[in-house]
C-alpha cells in the first residue's frame, strides 16, 4: 500500500477549524486515517506547534496544552516539532478613531514563529530520502506552496491538501492530487477517549474542554 506521511500546521488547523468547538481533544491519528484515502497507509504524523503563554484571558493554556501534548504522546507514529511565539509591542491604527483624540494604540502582538518552515524542511526531507510515496498536509496556509510543488514536481510526491478553513487557498489547490475539507463530522468521530493512560498513570481531557 502506498505509505502517507502527515504533516499539521497546527495552529493553522486550530484556528481554522477547532477553536471554539467541543472537539479539541483530538486523535490526530484517527482524522489523518480518515482523511487519506482507503488505498493508502498512514506512517508517520508531525505536529508542528509552540507551547502557548498564559494571557489574562486565558491562564489556563498552558496546562490544557500540556494535557494535550500528554494525550499525542500516547500515539506511537505522531512526533510533535516545536516553534516558538514572539510577543512585542507595536503601535497600531484604530479601525474607527475618534474625531479628537490618538488614532493610534499601542498593542501587544504574538506571532507564532517557525512552524512553516519546520513543515517545509520536513516535507522536502521525507520527498528527497523517499520516505512516504504521499503526503496528507494539513493546512491552508499559501505559504506552503513552493515546498509543496517542489516535493510534488521533482520528487514525484502526491500530496493529499487537507484544508481546515472554510475557503480552500486557490494557488494550493492547483497542487493538490487529493482534496479534503475537514468537517464536523470527521472531528467528532476523531476524539480521545475522556482518560487516557500513559508510563505515569491516568489523566482525563481538561474539565473545559
């Protein structure tokens, strides 16, 4: 059977499909199998993220990641490849300033670095060692697209375009020998089980979530 590498950008996943959702706890091996095709074997998933900080909104990130990256190690073919976030403070434009007063305010910024081309070398590495005959990305970001036609054209790699958003990216899609939305449904036949056990004991998906 043709053999599929996995490759998610996993904040571009996130947001473009899982936040706000009941369906964070997820088995990303379950979703990967149930987006490649049924001729084909899945292999090996990277996850590409950064550990999140805690913001006054939202304390509590960090440990229900730390939970999550738990829950992934439970999966033997999934490797999670970290990035890292830059915060700064940049001055930036009201979207309806006032009449009399500053038309600019000071925010703070956080980007989510490295992940994209973390996928991109991986991605080209595995098409230029021959290690998987496809591979399922999981992502919508245009970026991409060089990578992509690179491990497509010169290696021979099919590539299964896994879109997380609502619109596919039109420039990615024209590279794609397979295309998948990611619905609903696929999320919610693709969650861990409530507890999980791992070499350290039990632990169950964040209360929240």
């Amino acid at each position: 059977m043709p053999s599929v590498n996995a490759y998610i950008d996993g904040f571009n996943f996130y947001y473009g499909c899982v936040k706000g959702t009941p369906y964070k706890w997820l088995d990303l091996s379950k979703l990967c199998r149930l987006l490649i095709p049924k001729a084909f074997e899945l292999n090996r998933i990277m996850y590409f993220t950064a550990r999140v900080a805690g913001l006054p909104e939202s304390p509590d990130a960090p440990t229900r990641q730390n939970v999550y990256l738990r829950a992934l190690a439970t999966l033997p073919n999934l490797e999670v490849i970290f990035g890292h976030f830059l915060s700064h403070k940049v001055m930036m434009p009201l979207a309806d300033p006032p009449v009399v007063g500053p038309r600019f305010v000071r925010v703070l910024r956080t980007e989510e670095k490295g992940s994209d081309v973390n996928l991109a070398s991986h991605l080209l590495l595995d098409a230029f060692t021959r290690a998987c005959d496809a591979a399922l990305i999981i992502s919508n970001d245009s970026d991409l697209l060089s990578p992509i036609q690179i491990a497509r054209h010169r290696f021979g790699l099919r590539i299964i375009l896994a879109n997380p958003h609502k619109k596919h990216s039109a420039v990615l899609i024209r590279e794609a020998d397979y295309i998948r939305q990611i619905r609903e449904g696929a999320l919610k036949a693709s969650q861990f089980p409530d507890i999980l056990t791992d070499a350290v004991g039990s632990f169950h998906k964040p209360d929240i979530w």
